[in-house]
C-alpha cells in the first residue's frame, strides 16, 4: 500500500542540535561547538514551569524563546525544536505551510520525544490564526513574520531557487522536481525519471556535503554510507552522482532527523504542476485527490520513498547486484536505484528493475 504522512513531525533529542538557536550563524573556520555532559545534567536538574498541555502556552513559550529573526533550513519549511521539562524530553515544530502562510495561518506540533523502550504518545497539533491571536505577515518572498502577543519572529525560508543539478547529473529522462535541504543538513536533488516512472533523489555536490562517505564493506566500492548520517548512496557507474539507495532502520524508527528526505518536499520551488504530474505518473488512483504538493485533504501526503530502511549495511547489497548484473537492460539500469514506492521498504526489498511487474 503507498504509504502517506501525516503533518505531526518531530525532532531527534541531539544535544545542543536544536536549542543553540544561534549556531546556525557561525562563520565558516571557527572552532567547532563544544558541549558537555556538565551543561546537559545541569539542565535536566533544573525545575522548570510551563504548562504543557496548554498548546497556546506552549507556543507562546517557544516563540518567545526565539531571537528576533530565524533561519528555516529544511525545505518543507519546518523550524524544529526540543526541550527538557522535568525529566521528559519534548519535541516539535512550527511549520510555515506553504499553502496555509498564504491564508496567515501556521501549523504547530509538539509531542514527547520517541523513545524505542516506550509507546509513542499522542502529541498536539494546532493550525494557528488570527483566531488564536497569531498573525502571520509576508515581509519578502520567502520571509514571513510571525506575531502572537507582544513577540513576533521573523522566519527566514531557505532560499534555493538558484540551486540547479549539474547536467551531468541528469540522465536524458530526467526531469527536475526541485532542491531538498534536508534537516539532516544533507542536500538533494528530487528528479523523476519520466520514462522509468520513479524518483530518485541525488546528491548535491555542488556544495560540500555535511557528511563524510565511506565506502561500505559490501559491493565493489559503488555504495558509499555516511558516517554521521547513515545515509547509503550508490555511485552511479554511468553519470556523475550519488543517488540515494538507503537510510539506517534505526533512524526510521527514532523518527529523527536521520530519518531520510521523504518529509522535505521542495515545496518553495515546485514549478506549476509538475509534482503532483510526476506522482500521477506512478500512482494514476491518486488523480483527483491530491493538490499540486502532493497533499491530501485531510492534510496527509504522498511519501516519495524509493530507498531502503536497511538495518545492515549487507542489505544494501541487492542495489549493487542488481546494477552490475547483465540480467538488465541498459535501459532499466537507472530502476536498479530505486524501490517501489509501494510495498516493503525494508530489508527483503528489491529494486524496480528486479520487479516482475516492471515496466
């Protein structure tokens, strides 16, 4: 079944990742952050006061705690945070929709962190408007300022529209959906491969990726893993790229922010109708049911998913197989970096080109 998301998302409990607001703007060639365990006890044995089922105090809360202007990296244009309130982690987002800001509206979530020894807890999610008291205000382009009480904050949306991949990164059926700035902090580029009918998402190379690769210990040296990331990408043995094959299991679970790109959309930067053309092509049963994002009506979404969740780097080894074996057409080799995007996306996954129902 095509898997679909939902619009509560989260954030990882990473020390120091998401409250030092102010990291972001560090200049290139300064000493590194450094935290520790003293800062990190220090805060837990705090007492601290907030009203945590209140969405409205928690919002006031985390906007105030804002500086005046923020940068919004991930492409979906959620502001993720986390914080420590009396032994439990929280997390959340403040999402800049890209159809509700138009109607001055945002979308709220928080939620206990997911912990793999616990069962998930139901967590809270508020679309935000004037009838809350939050204004939203359109100041540039891609910068919007949002106001409740006596704060406002202005979001910055990450601004990509100049990022294009490199022609030959491109095969000739190739079509550009739009940059990914993941909230890993790893960029891609979401390409639809009109005649094969998948997607893929390749890695932009045009700026230094904020990982470093290493070849696994399986294959011939073509599937190359992040070695803070863990995302698997394949060396393409015919174009200039990476292509995304793969993202470690335990991530998926966690639902951090290792978790893969399926929730960064280019949202900003999808020309017209494409997308939604481009999704049709694969799944023709969504034709009338979802706009041009890829949404459904009850906010829900069309998850391009098209690699592995592997639990071992020796899973990734199919992808391999399959593009080095003289079984597949030249023409289908591009199907052997990408899944179904129905069906198991686990280990015991085969790549389209290996499917007996493939095109």
């Amino acid at each position: 079944m095509i898997k679909l998301r939902k619009t509560l998302h989260r954030a990882i409990a990473m020390l120091g990742a998401a409250i030092a607001v102010s990291s972001a703007a560090a200049q290139d060639g300064e000493p590194p952050r450094l935290n520790t365990n003293e800062a990190y006890i220090a805060e837990l044995a705090r007492s601290h006061r907030l009203a945590i089922d209140d969405p409205m105090a928690v919002f006031a809360y985390v906007l105030g705690s804002l500086p005046a202007r923020v940068k919004v990296y991930p492409t979906e244009n959620h502001y993720y945070f986390s914080f420590d309130l009396n032994g439990i982690r929280y997390a959340g987002n403040i999402k800049l929709d890209a159809r509700l800001r138009a109607e001055g509206k945002v979308v709220f979530s928080y939620y206990e962190d997911r912990a793999a020894w616990l069962e998930d807890t139901e967590g809270t999610a508020r679309v935000l408007g004037l009838s809350d008291g939050v204004t939203v205000e359109q100041l540039e382009p891609l910068a919007y300022r949002v106001s409740h009480g006596q704060k406002s904050v202005v979001f910055a949306l990450n601004d990509l529209s100049q990022i294009k991949p490199p022609a030959a990164a491109l095969a000739p059926n190739d079509q550009f959906i739009g940059p990914i700035f993941d909230e890993s902090g790893i960029r891609f580029f979401l390409v639809f491969n009109a005649r094969l009918k998948l997607f893929h998402y390749i890695l932009d190379e045009t700026v230094r990726p904020a990982d470093v690769f290493v070849p696994a210990p399986v294959g011939d040296g073509r599937i190359l893993i992040g070695k803070r990331t863990g995302f698997a990408v394949y060396r393409d043995q015919h174009r200039d790229r990476k292509i995304l094959i793969g993202v470690y299991h335990g991530n998926v679970v966690a639902n951090n922010y290792l978790d893969g790109p399926f929730d960064q959309m280019p949202d900003n930067f999808i020309d017209g109708d494409t997308f939604r053309q481009a999704i049709l092509a694969v799944a023709p049963n969504l034709k009338g049911r979802i706009n041009r994002y890829g949404s459904f009506a009850d906010d829900g979404r069309f998850a391009v998913v098209p690699y592995m969740a592997y639990r071992s780097p020796k899973d990734l080894a199919i992808f391999d197989r399959c593009a080095t074996s003289r079984r597949i057409p030249a023409e289908r080799y591009a199907a052997c970096l990408a899944l179904p995007l129905e069906g198991s996306h686990g280990a015991n996954a085969r790549p389209l080109a290996m499917q007996h129902y493939a095109r």
